[in-house]
C-alpha cells in the first residue's frame, strides 16, 4: 500500500508542476504583443446548425467589427435549419454590411460542417477566409488582430484561443472551465512549448489560394478533427501556424452533465486517434482524481504514524489546484470564481478522468446527429462500412 501511495504522490506531484508550466504558456500567450500592419478584405464563413446559445448575439458581434472591408456568409446544410430565420434576421438589422444566407449544401463527405464550408466557400469574395463558428462571440477588434497576425511572415494559418464563457447550469459551467483549463492550457502549451499548430475550429484564418494548393477543403472532408489537419498540412507546408493572442469568446449557457460527457468523449477520441502517445500522458493533466486516491490510501493506514501529516499536505495541493485552475478562469474571463466554479473544477477533474478512460476504447462518434467509426488522424467511415466506401464517396 506504500508504494501506490508513493506512485500516486509522485503522479500527483508531476502533475502539479506540468499545471504551472502550461499556466505559464497561457500567460506568454497573452502577453504577447498586439500586431500592426495591413488590413485586406477578408471573407468570413458562418456554418450554422441549429440554435446556439445567444446565437443572435454572437451574430451581431461579427456586424459590428470595426474592419475596413468584410462580408459575413452564414449557411445551413437544411434549408429548414431554424438558425436561417436568425441569419436573415441578421441581415434586415445590418443592410450596411455584406452578408448573405445560403442553404442546401450538398453531402461531399461525412464531415457536415465541412460539407457546409464547401457551399459558404463557393461564393467567397475575398482571397482571405476566415471559419467562425456559431457559438463564438467576438470584440470590435478581432478580424483586425487576426488579419494582422496571418500579414505577418511566412504565417499560413491563424487561429484563436478560445475561452467559454456565459453559463447559467452546472452542465454549462463544467464546460466552460474545462475550456478554460485543460483545453486553453493544452493549445497554449503545445504553441509555447512545443511549437506543435493545435488548431481549435472555431476560429481559422487563411489564404484560399494557399488552401487550395495544399489541396482544399477536400482534405478534410472525411475527417473528425478537420481542424487539427489542417493545421498540421500548413505546418508540413513550410507555413507557421500561429495562434493569435486576442482572446475569443465562446458562448455556452446551457448544457446537461450528459451533453457534457459526449462532446468531450467525442474530442477525447480524436485526440486519442491524432496523437495516441500523448493521449496516455493527458491524466497528468488532471490529478485531483489522484490527489483523493492518496488521501484515501492515507485514511487506509498507508502512512502509519505520519497520517496527519500527509493529508494535511494532499489536501494542500488539491486546494492549489482548485485554485489555480480557477484564477486561471478569472483572468480568461474577467471574473471571479465564485464557489460553483470550485465545486464544478472539482468534479470536471474526476469526470474528465472517466472520459478519457471510455475515449481509449469507444471507436464510434455521433455528431451531428451521424453515428461514424473514427480511425487514424480522426478518419471518418461509415458505421458497418470500410476505408473503401468513403474514398469511392470522396
């Protein structure tokens, strides 16, 4: 019993530190500063898929950028997709900007929201493309920190740091923190520290004749993770993927624990698929799980004579835990954690651990209401169907 104890304290301790190591890469991130230079028009591509969290909202924030010359193309795979009434609401309220709707895009591949970039592409004026996503809500002065960034040398692709922000349930409020912990300090520290493009989505900037000579949107048509890829073909390119330091919004207000457990199964199993070894080290990143495993050791008798004393010292770290992860929130978000935010950092950790345990073995993903196996690089096939089937439908 002594010896896990001891491997425990050890795992928990080597977490803590690759805690503090990946605050610190968020921070240089955020420090960085702000980028000067050119702004060119710039094409901005919304695919939408039902009603977001404060959807209008998060629309308008993209109408109102204080940018020279933009437009905003918004489109549904279904033509009776009710986010349209949004889109065209949209354009009523704003007749000074650019914008237009387009719906029915054609199945190309078993990515939808690729399918649906394939349709908002098509019609693009400008050689500058930028993929925002429904739920992000964006400052004045986004498109202008973006634009710059990609005007800088041999940058390919510009994407964002994500923060979630606007939760009203616990469902809500464990996603926005595991944004704001794990997945902000992930991004963060695979640019800062490894210099590794960890692409998220929800914000791409590019060049379309540079896209297009790596191949296209077609690239990732039969892909999970046709963030991740694309990123990494930039990278392989020769271009630098770099990550914008302006902080993006992401609004999530109301999730069940549920919904919760299946979006970050399903990111789970793409990052098990993109990068396996580092996939087996992800648990460092959450030791509360461990932390509690130790102090029961400890309650079991496994520190005979020095007891108190070790608990009084897991219990320490987990506080610094808890409490690291939720200053890390309040400078994302410009707001003090309150006791919810502790309790949800508490229970994402131990929920999380769970959910990287199913993602080792789960091979199916739903999304988007398709259930499809994934395989290598986040490889897409059809539930029952072979590699061969989505190659012939490419």
């Amino acid at each position: 019993m002594q010896t896990l104890l001891a491997l425990c304290l050890a795992f928990s301790a080597v977490s803590l530190i690759l805690t503090f190591v990946t605050h610190f890469a968020v921070w240089r991130v955020r420090g960085r500063k702000p980028r000067t230079g050119a702004c060119p028009p710039i094409s901005v591509r919304k695919p939408l898929k039902g009603v977001d969290d404060e959807l209008y909202a998060n629309l308008v924030s993209f109408a109102e950028q204080d940018y020279p010359e933009f437009e905003l193309i918004l489109g549904c795979e279904d033509p009776a997709d009710p986010a349209l009434a949004y889109a065209y609401r949209l354009k009523r309220d704003f007749p000074d900007v650019q914008i237009r709707v387009l719906a029915g895009a054609v199945e190309r591949g078993l990515n939808p929201k690729v399918n649906n970039l394939h349709m908002l592409s098509a019609g693009a004026r400008y050689e500058r493309l930028l993929v925002s996503d429904a739920s992000v809500r964006a400052r004045p002065d986004y498109l202008a920190a973006m634009a710059r960034e990609l005007g800088e040398p041999g940058v390919g692709l510009v994407s964002s740091v994500i923060v979630g922000s606007g939760e009203a349930d616990f469902g809500a409020r464990l996603d926005n923190l595991h944004m704001n912990s794990f997945v902000v300090r992930g991004v963060c520290g695979a640019d800062v520290l490894a210099s590794h493009p960890c692409v998220v989505g929800k914000s791409m900037l590019f060049r379309r004749s540079e896209l297009d000579a790596l191949g296209g949107l077609a690239l990732v048509e039969n892909v999970l993770a046709e963030d991740y890829v694309l990123g990494k073909a930039f990278a392989e390119a020769g271009f630098r993927v770099a990550l914008s330091a302006h902080i993006l919004e992401s609004v999530c207000s109301r999730r069940s624990v549920a919904e919760f457990c299946a979006r970050h199964l399903r990111w789970s199993q793409m990052r098990r698929q993109l990068r396996p070894a580092v996939y087996l080290l992800e648990p460092l990143q959450s030791p509360i799980p461990f932390l509690l495993g130790s102090l029961a050791l400890v309650g079991c008798g496994a520190a005979p004579g020095r007891a108190l004393d070790w608990a009084l010292a897991l219990l320490l770290a987990l506080l610094l835990r808890v409490f690291s992860d939720g200053a890390l929130n309040a400078a994302l978000v410009g707001a003090a954690p309150g006791l919810r935010d502790y309790i949800a950092i508490f229970c994402k950790d131990v929920l999380c651990l769970g959910i990287w345990a199913a993602g080792l073995f789960k091979t199916s993903v739903t999304w988007r209401g398709r259930r499809m196996r994934i395989g290598a690089e986040s490889r897409l096939f059809p539930v029952g169907g072979s590699s061969t089937d989505v190659l012939e439908g490419a």
